[in-house]
C-alpha cells in the first residue's frame, strides 16, 4: 500500500463503538486497515464486546488483484451477514 506510515491518525474507535451500542461488525478495507486497526488493539477492543471484525479486500483501483465484481461481490456478502445479524438481535 502506498500509505504513509507518518501520515496515519487513529480514530477513535473505542469512543465511537461506546456511542453505538447496537453496532455488531466493524468492516475493514483493505490490508492496510487491518493492520493499523490490530496494531492499535482495536480487534481485541471489539472481540471483548462481541463486535465482528470482518477484513475485506481494498476498493482501490490500485488493488487489482480482484476485478471490481468479485469485491462488490465479497463486500455484499459481509454487509447482508451483519444486517441479518441484526434483524436477529432486534427480533429478540
């Protein structure tokens, strides 16, 4: 990935998951995402309250690895996966 090690700022996200208690997966894009997201230990942040973490590939042209379909593909399967999720949980 061509991002700037210096140029990354960490958000907050133990605030932001605290403000939404109804939130049940955190969706990561790209390798570079993930890897920021576990050296700050934000996925034993959310493992600890039962918050998924689901990592999917990059949108970005650069990665090209996978054609554009195969990723919308992929990321519709986690987004449906997380809002059936929640339709359980509210239904409770």
């Amino acid at each position: 990935s061509a991002i700037e090690r210096s140029s990354v700022q960490v958000n907050p996200i133990p605030d932001l998951i605290a403000n939404l208690p109804q939130l049940n997966t955190v969706i990561l894009n790209g390798g570079a995402a993930m890897r920021y997201f576990k050296r700050a230990g934000f996925d034993e942040f959310c493992s600890s309250l039962g918050v998924a973490v689901e990592h999917l590939p990059s949108t970005s042209p650069a990665h090209a690895a996978l054609s554009y379909e195969m990723k919308a593909a992929q990321w519709q399967l986690v987004i449906d996966k997380a809002l059936s999720q929640d339709a359980k949980r509210i239904s409770r």
